[in-house]
C-alpha cells in the first residue's frame, strides 16, 4: 500500500513537471525553502521580494499653496470672470452716462424734432452718429485709460484694484470738466459729505452730477436749435391766417422752408461742430 502511495506521487510530479516545461508557458515562480532546525521555511527573497519590488509607488498628490511669499495677493480666475461679465452687463450704462453720448444723442433728437420729421433720420442712425461722435471726443481718455491702467494690468505690472483706481483718474476728470459746481455741491450735502478737494471726490458723487449737468446742457442747445424754426412756423401760420385759409395745417406748409433752410445753412455740420468743440475745454 505504500509503495502504491509513493508511486502516484512520483507520476503526479512527472506530470506537473511536464506541462510546466512546454515552451511558451514559463514556470511559476515558486517561493524558495530555507531549512530552519529541520522546518522548512519560505525565504522572503524569492516570489515575494519580486511583488514588493513591482508594488506601485504613491499616487501624485496636486496641492494647492496659499502662500504667496512677498508678491501680493491676486483675485482667483473664478472672481475675475465674474467682475468681468459684470462689467459686461453694466458697460452700456457706462457709455451712455460717463461719455458725451448723453448731449450727443438729446440734441440730435431735438433737431429731428424741430425739423418736423420724427422718422428721419430713424433712430438707428441718430444712436449710430452719437455712438461714433462720443467715441471721437472721448478718444484722448480711452488712450489715457488704455495707456495708464488697462495696458499695465495685463503686462503684469499691476493688480486689478489699482488698475481699476488708475482707470477711474481719467474718467473723472473729462466728467468734471463738463460738470456744474452746484450740482457736485447738492450730491456732496445730499451724501453727507463736508468740504471735500477735487481729487477725492468720490466717483458716485461724480457720475449723478455729471448726468445732471449733460442733460442741462442739452436742453438748453435744443431751446437755441428750437428758436429758427418756430419763427418759421409762425410766420407760416400768420401768412396762412392772412389769406384765409384757416383749414390749412402750417406745418405741411412750413416744412418745404425748415429744411430749406436747414440744407441751405449746412444744418448738420453746424449742429456737429458746435457739439463737439462744446466738450473741448
């Protein structure tokens, strides 16, 4: 019985040891035996040793540093996305009450007014003219702006806040110049300020006064540009009234003269001559 027992051992092992010989198929990795005091014992060199050897190294850790040594701080890219499309969203705003658009665009509406022609030029042309014509007045300050704080700020050589304070120095000053004393003087008491110096006035004083004082000066040169037609108009109706013929409206009559005059003077060079050398000071 033992020997029967031995033999089917050693047959197994033959067999074992044939399909682990069949070229393409290497063969396994044993652990290697040590004899300790008559036991056998795995030696930690052999198939484990490899598996330790081919254990991954750490994952890469991506750590953020919050300190910023001595340059000082900046706004994340997340903060300036949004002030950017803030100031996207309000940028209309800006042009129409910080620039010349304001006068610009009132005076024009007040000569198509005084015309008699509501619909000519349409209002398309009338923004379009204003848009262009703010633009070339308001060109020295873009240049100042551009140069002093926006062309700085992205070179890198200065932060946003002061990009945006240097930004405002120009702005300030064109609005200034076109603003009345007494309207600086009611938003200063209306904001609870005291006596305060030219350049720290505060640019929420600024902008309301400005306003105030642009439509001022618009309806006073749309009273001026009122003025030779309305003589026209009545002398029309006056004429009218003369011969009898109550029926007729003045106005179908008097508009062939208005813009007889109005071609005849070169109207639209006078009107756009006298806007813009009212912004030079």
């Amino acid at each position: 019985m033992a020997r029967l027992v031995v033999l089917l051992l050693v047959l197994s092992g033959i067999t074992a040891f044939a399909q682990t010989a069949q070229p393409g198929n290497p063969p396994p990795a044993s652990p290697s035996l040590t004899t300790a005091n008559g036991l056998l014992t795995p030696n930690p060199t052999g198939a484990a040793a490899s598996a330790a050897a081919a254990k991954p190294a750490d994952p890469l850790r991506f750590s953020i540093n919050l300190e910023g040594g001595e340059r000082p701080a900046q706004m994340s890219v997340a903060v300036q996305i949004v002030l950017l499309m803030t100031l996207l969203s309000v940028a209309p705003s800006l042009v129409l009450l910080m620039t010349s658009f304001t006068r610009i665009v009132i005076v024009l509406g007040f000569v198509r007014t005084a015309l008699g022609v509501p619909s000519a030029p349409s209002n398309q042309i009338i923004i379009g003219l204003s848009l262009f014509l703010t633009f070339f007045i308001m060109g020295p300050t873009f240049d100042r702006v551009n140069k002093e704080a926006l062309q700085p700020y992205l070179n890198g050589q200065m932060q946003s806040a002061e990009a945006l304070d240097r930004a405002t120095v120009p702005m300030k000053e064109f609005m200034l110049k076109q603003t009345r004393t007494r309207d600086l003087e009611y938003f200063l008491e209306l904001g609870g300020y005291g006596p305060t110096a030219v350049r720290d006035l505060p640019i929420r004083v600024v902008i309301p006064a400005f306003v105030i004082s642009e439509l001022q000066s618009a309806f006073q040169m749309g009273f001026l540009l009122f003025l030779p037609f309305i003589i026209i108009d009545f002398l029309v109706g006056t004429v009218l009234m003369a011969l009898g013929m109550m029926m007729m409206p003045p106005n179908v009559v008097s508009l062939p003269f208005k813009l007889l005059l109005f071609v005849l003077v070169d109207g639209w060079h006078l009107i756009v001559k006298s806007l813009v050398q009212s912004f030079i000071t």
